[in-house]
C-alpha cells in the first residue's frame, strides 16, 4: 500500500523545507509539492508538525545475560518502545561473555531478534576474548552483514578484554575495514577500588561512582585512542559520561585518530546524587560508566551542541527493581543499567532544543544521521530522501506529558526519569512506509524489523 504525507516541515541534519512524501514500496518515491497519488493510498496531513527521519539509538540491549540475571525487555517489548519514542532502528550489543563461544552467541542473539522486533535492527559484535578462533568466526560474522565490534575495557573476567586482546581485536578490525566501540574504563582499578571500599563497609549505591571515578574513564579513553593511533583502526567511544574522558576523546581527534564519540541520555540529565538516594530509589540509577557530578552535564551539552560528541544513544538496559536489589548489600552486585529506549528522543528534544542548546539539525545529527552514516546504513536510514526507506517520525511540538512507569512501553517496573516533563512526542512512526504508531501508541505489526545488513568502510 502506498502512503502520502501532506504538508511536511521535513528536517534533515542539513536542510528544512516544506514538501510532500509520497511512498511505495517501503521507500520514499516522491517528494515535492502538492503530489497526487493513486486511489486508496493512505494520506496523512502533517500540518502544524515537524516531520524527521526515523532515529536510531546506536547503543542498546535487548537480550542481555548479565549478573547472574537477564533483562527484562523482548525483542517485542523493546521494540515497540522503541517505536514510540520515534526510533526506527536500533543497534544491539550482541555480547557472549568469556565464557561463551563467539559464533554460538552470535546466532542466539540474531534468533532471539528474528521475526520479533517490530522495527529494524543490526548488532555490535562483542569481542570478549581473543584466541586462535576468533579471526576466522570474526571474519564469518563480517561476512554476514555485521560491520562494527564492541570491547569492553571493564567487567574483568566476564565481558572485558586485556591490552593484547584489544590490540589483536583493533588489528583484525583495521584489516577488516570494521569500526570498534569501546566501553572504556579500567578494570584492574575498578577492581582494586571496589575490594578497597567494600573492606571498608561501604556497601550502598552510593559507593557505585567512587570506585569507578572519572579518572579511571578518562585513563580507558585514553588508552583506548592510543591504540587506534597506533593500529590505524577506526574507533567510536560508548556512553561517554565526563569532562575528562571527553578532554582527552577530543584530544585525539584533533590529532588525528579515527575516533567517535557516543553519550548517552542519562548522563546529560541526571547525576550522581540519584545514586546516592537510600534503598531502591539509588539502585535503580546504577549504570556504568556511573552518573556523574552535575558539572558534568554542561560540558557534555556543549560538546554535543559544538560536534565533539557525535551521537546520542541510551545504553537501554531495563532490570526490575527485584533485580536491582541483589545488590541491596553489596553495590558490585547490581545489575548496572537503566531503561531508556522510548525516553531518548523526546529528553533530547525537550531539554536540547526546546531550551535553546540544539538547533533542530544538530538534533536530527545526534540522534539519527550520524549513526547511519558511522555504521553504514546511510542513506538507507538517517535522512529523507528519494531511494531512503521510508522511516518517518511525524513529531507534535505541541504535546506535554509527564514520563512514567504508569506509561511506558519498555518491559520494566520502573522509569529512570520518573516525573521529567516532556515537551514534543512523535505522533506517528513508520517502519519502511508502514504506520507502526499514531498518538503514542503500537498500532503496527509486531514482527515487521529487518536485520540490517552491513559493508565495512573503514579501511
């Protein structure tokens, strides 16, 4: 079925103007003025809305074993509230641990997807160790359509890489024309200051941030582009969270490095202080890297507003609050992560450009061209134009709500931004041409994502 909207203020990350989209075919076919279309084509007017590419959230988990438990989100869960804060396509962390064989986790995480996910998706390839198997499973993953890895320089012994498996991994990487994204922090000092405070009987929430400070982020981001530098390979930082990392992120780029850098929703609004609240309250607001200091927040805004800091993702990672109190006793055993995959768009909307620190470009850059473009999905995603793939966000700047549990679409038992005003959702979201969302609800079909297929371009 075709599919015409009328009257569209469309905004790219580089252009606005005021047009019609026709659509057939899941692509966009058409676009100009006053377009006629055949009988029974659905039309929408888009009168009075700001119309924007589908965006992508680059940094999101789904099924995730993780601390002798798993999230809680589905592919179809996920999805849906995916789709209703206008992301149209997400990048998931296809992370086996150490203890796993890499291409035996990569086919659960592609089967758990598979004729689940209501909107379109492609994964990260989690580098976890580093032995005489992994070129040749590596290299049969690049084949089959996946173009960026993950490391993780944390979670020592579970998830987390040595130098020499980081350099075999950005080696391989280089030779593949594949991009890296890192998780930088260190995990011996992490380590180290964890048994520190614990032996000290400092066992609450709060302590989450003191053993995993700024300067041990910084000190992974640094290592981190000195090896891109020496390798040649091309490398994007996740969930980047502080002024230090950031000082020397920015460092290397200026000299050179092929180096991106990712923050994520949580780290320009909320601060340590979350953390430290008593019982479940703090447990809940566990995430690494942690919440920062507040100082934090405006550097990241105007790096973010400046193109320092490339894209803006979530790191989505819902566990319920049974979950997060594992570590009621011992701040090392809560499950680290927040949900976020329905809020990100609408907070960066609100609190970037309506409060005059993003204009509406910048915004569609962060959250949607950049990560098409960095991971090989432009212009198939990222932009609206002939031949693209007709993910549409409708937005009404009109709207104000209020986040809430009570609300939301993530499979989850609590929201992390509790209370946030909103001001602007999307009002209707299309999945290759096809209606997945009118007025901030799932009206669409459950199973309709495709797994996005990729060509490395980082030689």
């Amino acid at each position: 079925m075709s599919l015409l909207i009328q009257n569209a203020d469309i905004i790219t990350a580089d252009s606005r103007f005021r047009a019609d989209i026709y659509v057939e075919d899941e692509t966009i076919t058409r676009i100009g003025k006053d377009l006629e279309a055949p009988p029974g084509t659905e039309v929408i007017d888009a009168t009075g809305k700001l119309v924007f590419p589908g965006f992508i959230d680059p940094h999101v988990h789904i099924y995730l074993p993780f601390m002798a438990t798993f999230a809680k989100d589905t592919h179809e869960t996920g999805s849906i509230a995916a789709l209703v804060g206008g992301t149209t396509t997400y990048i998931e962390m296809c992370c086996p641990s150490r203890l796993d064989d890499a291409l035996e986790g990569y086919h659960l995480w592609k089967s758990k997807a598979d004729g689940a996910s209501a909107c379109d998706y492609t994964f990260h390839m989690a580098v976890s160790k580093f032995e005489a198997c992994t070129p040749s499973q590596l290299r049969e993953i690049v084949a089959d359509g996946i173009a960026s890895f993950k490391i993780f320089l944390a979670y020592r012994n579970f998830f987390g890489v040595d130098d020499s498996e980081m350099y075999q991994t950005l080696e391989l990487a280089r030779k593949l024309g594949v991009i890296v994204t890192a998780h930088c922090e260190n995990a011996e000092l992490v380590a180290r200051m964890q048994q520190s405070l614990l032996a000290d009987g400092k066992t609450a929430s709060g302590w989450h941030e003191p053993s995993r400070p700024e300067a041990v982020e910084a000190e992974g981001t640094n290592r981190f582009a000195t090896f891109l530098e020496t390798t040649g390979a091309a490398g994007y930082v996740v969930h980047l969270s502080c002024k230090p990392a950031l000082a020397n992120a920015v460092a290397a780029k200026s000299r050179g490095v092929r180096l991106w850098v990712e923050s994520v929703v949580p780290h320009f609004l909320l601060d340590k202080t979350y953390a430290e609240r008593p019982g479940a309250e703090g447990l809940k607001h566990i995430m690494s890297p942690p919440l920062r200091d507040r100082r934090n927040q405006k550097a990241l805004w105007d790096a973010l507003a400046a193109g320092f800091i490339d894209t803006v993702g979530t790191d989505h990672c819902p566990f319920d609050i049974s979950q997060k109190l594992m570590g009621k006793d011992d701040f090392t055993q809560i499950p680290n992560g927040i949900p976020g995959i329905e809020e990100r768009v609408n907070l960066l909307y609100t609190y970037g450009v309506k409060r005059g620190i993003l204009d509406l470009h910048s915004f569609v850059d962060a959250a949607s061209t950049r990560a098409a473009k960095l991971f090989g999905l432009f212009p198939r995603k990222g932009t609206i134009a002939v031949g693209s793939d007709a993910d549409l966000v409708i937005y009404d700047p009109d709207y104000r709500g209020v986040l809430s549990a009570a609300t939301q679409h993530a499979n989850c038992d609590y929201n992390g931004f509790e209370g946030m005003a909103i001001e602007g959702r999307p009002t209707v979201v299309t999945v290759r041409g096809h209606v997945q969302v009118k007025d901030g609800e799932f009206v669409g079909e459950k199973g309709r994502g495709q797994l996005l297929k990729r060509e490395p371009a980082y030689f």
